[in-house]
C-alpha cells in the first residue's frame, strides 16, 4: 500500500508524471477533476479503506496541505512516498504559455503557489522523497532526496 503526494507549482509536470510513472498501478485524486474538497474526501477515504495505491496530484506546497494526506496514509499502515517538481516560476510559466484551454493556469495562480511553497521534508513523515526534474528533451529526471535543491 503505498500513497504518493506530489508538491510544486502548476505546470512542473506532475500529472504528466503521474500517467507515465502511476497510471496503470494508482488512483489519481486531483482536485482538478474532483473539483471540490468533499469529493477529494471521498476518494480518498476510499482508497485508504480498499487499501488501494493512490497519487495526491495537487500543488501540495505547504507542510499543511501534506499533512492531512500523510497523517491519513500513516494510519493505515501505507508507505507515504514525495515526489518535489522542482521548477523555477519562470519555466513553469513557460510551460504554462504551450497549454490551452482548462489546461492553462492564469499567472497569479502560480506565483501564488509560489509564494507559499514549502519544500517538503522527511520530517513530515515521508518514508521516501525524491527531486523531479524535467529535462531540456522534455524527460523526466527523479533525483534520491538530499536535504538541499
């Protein structure tokens, strides 16, 4: 049983990660598609009663927004794994401008999130953390957690 919580700014990858690395082993619970927090309650209650993998695919950037997740993994018994996509603002805004639609977030929203981003900690409860980088070929680079970016 395991839960993974992703952190970092919109437009850093994470859902694209998420569908190469998770699709066919865990549930996604993302608040995009879910769309409030009471249904994002129901999934993941439910995956924690069916013992069920599950990605949280939100921004995630501060130690509070985490903590429900993992306190909720912890007590039932399922390793909690962090993956930090780790972006500057300007490339994630960079990254931001090649999406359309729904897909695009307006700029306030990630300097917002950019404001509050709290680099996550072992000391949060994560059983393992890791670096998620994107490369210039657009390749996914997952670096073993150090305590400094």
């Amino acid at each position: 049983m395991e839960a993974v919580i992703f952190t970092g700014l919109q437009a850093t990858g994470k859902s694209t990660f998420y569908k190469d690395r998770f699709y066919k082993t865990h549930i996604r619970i993302n608040l995009d598609m879910l769309k409030t927090r009471n249904k994002e309650n129901i999934m993941l209650e439910a995956c924690i009663k069916a013992k069920q993998p599950f990605v949280v695919d939100n921004t995630n950037p501060t130690q509070e927004d985490r903590k429900k997740y993992i306190d909720m993994a912890k007590a039932a018994k399922f390793k909690v794994v962090g993956y930090y996509f780790h972006s500057s603002v300007n490339e994630a805004i960079l990254r931001n401008d090649k999406r359309t639609g729904k897909e695009r977030v307006s700029l306030i929203g990630i300097r917002s999130t950019s404001a509050k981003l709290q680099i996550p900690r072992m000391e949060e409860g994560f059983d393992e953390l890791y670096y998620v980088s994107i490369s210039e070929e657009n390749n996914f680079m997952v670096e073993e957690w150090k305590d400094e970016i």
